[in-house]
C-alpha cells in the first residue's frame, strides 16, 4: 500500500511539473506543438524504460486490449491542450486545483458505475463531504 502511496505522490509531482513545463513550452512553439513534443519525448522514455525493465509485459497482449482503452494516449493530448491553456488562464495553483478535483469527479463516477470494467463502489456522505471540502477550498484559495 505504501508503494501505491508514493507512486500516486511520484506521478501527482509529474502532472504538476509537466503541466508548468509543457507552459512554458507553448509560449515559444505553441499549444498543439508542446503537446506532440511531450507525447514524443513521452513515448521515447516508455519505450527506453520498457526496453531496459522488461516486466514480463507482452506486446502481443494488445489484440486483447478494447480499443476503447487503447485511446488512452489520446486523451493525453486533450489532457496537455487543457492543462496549458488553463495555467496560462487562471494561473498553475488553481489550474492543478481544477484538474485533481476534475480527475475526483471523474474516479467518482467510474467506481459508482464500474466504467471501464472496474469494480463498483459506493460513494458514501464522506466521500461526497470530502470532494465538497476540496472544491470548498479551491474556491477559498482563488479568492
């Protein structure tokens, strides 16, 4: 549990810095631009890290993959586009505030109904307060 812990706060770390990164990018190249830059140098580092880890991972297991999830790097461009536009926007602090409580509505609907062949969890009051307090304080922190 620890390791899924620190691997959350490791990849949480990443979408922050790549967001502010992928800004600054977009000043000088634009938008559309820093988004395929990051996708490439994305893919060039799996691709090196897949090459040197080997995991036991199968590339022949793709034929078992929907195509639904297969899309996945798609929304990564979506996710960059939105992610740079918001920052130069409303600033990176609020930006990030607005993406992780998107990614909690998001995760909430996914395990109330089970989308994507995840197993279905009840959302209770205390989830329900705890998404109502982050919003709560993303609101405070911009006024």
């Amino acid at each position: 549990m620890i390791r899924g812990i620190l691997f959350a706060f490791l990849g949480g770390a990443c979408i922050t810095l790549q967001g502010v990164a992928n800004a600054r990018i977009s000043e000088s190249i634009g938008t559309w631009q820093a988004a395929t830059l990051t996708q490439f140098t994305g893919f060039i580092m799996a691709l090196l890290i897949y090459l040197l880890v080997k995991d036991g991972g199968d590339l022949r297991g793709f034929t078992k993959v929907k195509p639904l999830y297969l899309a996945g790097g798609a929304f990564g461009s979506v996710i960059i586009f939105g992610e740079v536009t918001a920052i130069h926007t409303v600033g990176v602090t609020f930006a990030i505030a607005a993406l992780l409580i998107a990614q909690l509505c998001v995760t909430f609907l996914i395990d109330t109904f089970g989308w994507f062949g995840t197993e279905k969890n009840k959302m209770g009051a205390p989830q329900f307060i705890g998404l109502a307090m982050m919003i709560g304080g993303v609101l405070l922190m911009k006024l």
